[in-house]
C-alpha cells in the first residue's frame, strides 16, 4: 500500500487532490506513509504533500479529542446517577 501511495503521489498530479478530499489516515498509516514519503519523494514533493497530510490528522486529531470529552462528559453523569 505504501509503495502504491509514493508511486501515486510521483506520478498521478491529481492523487493529491485526492487525498486533500479525503478523510486522512488512522495513526499507523498515517505514521508508516510520512516515513515512505520521507524517503521516496523529493524534497518538493514532501513540501506539497505533507502539510496535506499533517493538517489532516491534525483535524481527526482534533475530532477525538472532542469524542473523548463527549464520553468523558457522559460516563461521568451515569456514574454521578447512580452514586
């Protein structure tokens, strides 16, 4: 999958777009494409891509969090409920 990805992004000019329009990656993907593009894109191809990739994990990043507090938020009422 990952060879895939970095051939893509070499060779598809629209894959970025792709990408940009596209939900991101869970964090072990996400962290096993940074290290393939680290090494198998040129240093202008790394410029373009990753803050694609960065701004969208930081994004999903950012959407757990606020699930997390949501949960957080809700386990403590039930617990508050039933003390």
């Amino acid at each position: 999958m990952v060879d895939t990805f970095v051939y893509q992004v070499k060779h598809e000019p629209e894959f970025v777009d792709m990408v940009k329009a596209s939900k991101g990656f869970c964090v072990h993907h996400f962290a096993d494409l940074v290290e393939a593009c680290g090494e198998g894109l040129s240093q202008k191809e790394q410029e373009q891509l990753f803050p694609v990739l960065f701004d969208q994990m930081n994004r999903e990043l950012d959407r757990m969090q606020g699930d997390f507090l949501s949960v957080r938020f809700i386990v403590w009422r039930i617990l508050d409920e039933i003390q």
